[in-house]
C-alpha cells in the first residue's frame, strides 16, 4: 500500500507535459477458494471474499446456490466422519454438534471439556476482546470421543493441526459423503447446525449463544430459511388446487 502510494505521487508530482499518463495499479488480491472447489483458504472469512461467496450476511452465494448443509446433508456429514480415524470423526462431530468455528475447534484443550456436564467450553475467536468463553452442550458420545483424543498436557490443543491440515481433512469427510458446492465447507456446517436449531424451535438467543455472536441480527439470518412451519401454511395453500389431484385412470379410459 506505502509503496503504491509513493508511486502515485510521483506521477502527480511531474509537470502536466510529462506526465506518461500511466497511474500505477494496484496488484489484485488472488482469488480465494472453498475446499469444496478444490483448494484451501487461509482463513475463515477468505471464503467469504471469493467470487459467489462476498456476502457473509446471506445464506446464499451471488448465483442462489445455498451456503449451508441441509438436514439429510448434516446427517451425511456425521455418518462419513465415522470412516476416518477418531480425531478427524471428533473433529466432524465437534463441527456439526456445536456449530463452532474450525479455528475454535482447534483451540479446544482437554481443560476445556466437562464430561460431568457434558459441556464443551469453547473459545470465541470472533470477539474483539480475547478470553471470551461459551459452553455448548454435546452429546455424551461426543465427549467420550474428545476425550480418547486428549494427550497429557490439559492446556495444549485436542487436535494439534494447523488450519489447512483440518480443512483438508474435513473436506476429504465432505468428498466422502458425497456433498459438493459451497455448502460443502466447515462454515457450511455451522450454517446448518444454526438452521437446524431453529428449525426444532431452540430459542433464537439460545442459538446466538451456542454460535456465539455479539449481535442478535446475525443469528436471525436463519430465521429466513423455509422451515417446517412455513411448509405447512403453504401446504393449506395446496390443499384445494386441482393441479395437486392425482390423475384418474378411469376417467381417461372414458375419454
């Protein structure tokens, strides 16, 4: 940036007869791809930058394709994960159960866990101010899977990956399920798990906790997907069309 700038006024500061006209050009940042296309990010909200993927506020990329797993895809997801080795299961079952962030996954320690509460203690990375917790509940298997994986230091991270090498592995498990497309991310599984909580009618507080957002608006995006509720008033809708009555064999056999 300094060194664009420098040779931006030099270019301002010739005389106008010597001016070659040329303002220089910022190099363009190259661009980011999900695992679900092949290649790693570098970070969480490098997802969020490339091309489809800009608006992090909308549960949909720019050509309407849907940014979260679904529940049969959620359920997918789970059931793949049991194939690999039992920290990259735990890794998975973290993700769909809890809806955290990868790089709070990976900063869980075995302090971190409560296996008389059946609570995780999880960091959220999020927030401006460090050293701000949140506990999730999670399911007892779970717990007993997290803990096989803990080694002897209580203060030193569960999984032991960098970033990349956990994306990598959680895409293989995406790839082995069959699940492709931009929902086919760690974030798309933390869309899916605040989906699914509001879909069961968990209170939208309660999941803004569990995601751990400062702002209520940012969980209410997931009040906006069609969930079985919606379904049903439409269906009243439905109920009285003639284009939904099955078609009578008999009465064409008369025609």
């Amino acid at each position: 940036m300094i060194k664009y700038l420098k040779e931006l006024l030099l270019v301002i500061a010739q005389p106008p007869g010597r001016r070659s006209g040329a303002i220089p050009q910022r190099a363009e940042n190259p661009p980011r791809h999900s695992c679900a296309y092949g290649s790693k990010p570098v970070s969480e909200s490098a997802t969020e930058a490339q091309d489809g993927h800009s608006d992090p506020a909308s549960l949909f990329d720019y050509h309407g394709r849907r940014k979260y797993l679904n529940a049969e895809e959620r359920e997918r997801f789970a059931d793949a994960a049991a194939a690999f080795g039992i920290k990259i299961e735990a890794l998975c079952l973290l993700l769909h159960f809890t809806g955290c962030r990868i790089s709070e996954a990976l900063a869980l320690c075995p302090v971190h866990l409560d296996p008389a509460e059946n609570i995780v203690i999880l960091q959220t990375l999020k927030q401006r101010k460090r050293g701000v917790f949140r506990t999730v509940p999670v399911p007892s298997a779970l717990m007993c899977k997290l803990q096989a994986c803990c080694g002897d230091e209580d203060n030193a991270p569960i999984f032991g990956w960098h970033r990349s090498t956990a994306w990598e592995k959680v895409c293989a498990v995406f790839e082995r399920a069959g699940i492709s497309g931009p929902q086919a991310t760690p974030r798309g599984a933390r869309h899916g798990f605040g989906i699914a909580g509001v879909s069961v009618g968990i209170p939208i507080t309660l999941v803004q906790r569990w995601l751990g957002h400062s702002r209520l608006e940012t969980t209410s995006i997931y009040l906006a997907i069609t969930g079985p509720e919606e379904r049903d008033y439409a269906a009243k809708l439905w109920r009285k069309s003639d284009l939904l009555t099955p078609p009578n064999p008999a009465r064409k056999e008369a025609a």
